[in-house]
C-alpha cells in the first residue's frame, strides 16, 4: 500500500511541477532523486534548493 501511494505521489508532484517548471522543473526533480538514490546527500540538497527557488518564482 504505502509503494503505491509513493508511486502516486511521485507522479502527482512530477505533473504539477511540469505544469508549473516545464522540462527544467523534471529534470531537477530528476536530480533529486538520483541524489537521494545515490546516497549523495549534497546533490539533492542543492537540487532541492533549486527546485524550491523555481517553485516560489513560478
């Protein structure tokens, strides 16, 4: 139950943030992920940022 409401969560925040971000928005939300996948905890804080900052611009 929970990986299916993670997956769907995934998919709600990937389309609201290309509605909002276009192409740029998924792909740091790509990078994201692969930080976090990555164990690279520096990556997806400065990806998160970003992301935050397009967010409140947009």
């Amino acid at each position: 139950m929970f990986q299916v409401a993670r997956g769907l969560g995934e998919f709600l925040l990937g389309q609201q943030t290309q509605a909002q971000l276009g192409v740029v928005g998924v792909l740091v939300l790509l990078l994201i992920g692969i930080g976090l996948r990555a164990k690279r905890y520096g990556l997806a804080a400065w990806a998160a940022v970003v992301f935050v900052a397009l967010m409140t611009q947009a």
